[in-house]
C-alpha cells in the first residue's frame, strides 16, 4: 500500500484492524477495563511528555493493563469528538 511506503516500514510493525462500528468498538473496550485508549487532537488536555506508562497502568489497578490504543487521526479531520469522548486520554 501507498501508505507503508510513505511510513518507511513502520505499518510492518502494528496490526490495523478494520471494523463496522467503531464507536461501539471502543465503548467495549472501555467496558473490558484492560485497554486504555489514547488519542491525540488540538485540544488535548493532557501534555504528551507528562503522561508515562506507570501513571496509566495505576489508573487501571486492580484490573493489569493489557493494551495500549492509540488513536490517530489525518490532518484535515482529525479524531470526531464523539470518539475522543470515549477515551481515556488525550495528549496535546
């Protein structure tokens, strides 16, 4: 795909998931209680170089922290606010 090419390799290294509902989607991951989900936009409120691994995985005792999403979206329309609602946080 164009867009490895563009990465240098790096879409070699991450899985990409494709779904239907991806709200929904996220809503049962937060439902889990095992993934935390990041994002980043223009008006996030947490500054990505405060925010570590240890702080994120206290925020989930007693349940251990499996996953790490982190969400990304294009130039133009970023991340909908709808789904930067669901997540847990989001870096500026």
């Amino acid at each position: 795909p164009v867009a490895s090419k563009a990465s240098s390799g790096a879409l070699e290294l991450m899985s990409i998931y494709n779904c239907s509902n991806f709200e929904s989607y996220l809503k049962s991951l937060v439902r889990r209680g095992d993934v935390a989900l990041i994002c980043a936009t223009h008006l996030g409120q947490t500054p990505l170089r405060t925010l570590s691994l240890s702080n994120i995985k206290k925020r989930f005792l007693p349940i251990h922290l499996r996953q790490l999403l982190v969400l990304v979206g294009n130039e133009h329309d970023g991340i909908p606010e709808i789904i930067t609602n669901i997540c847990h946080y989001n870096v500026s």
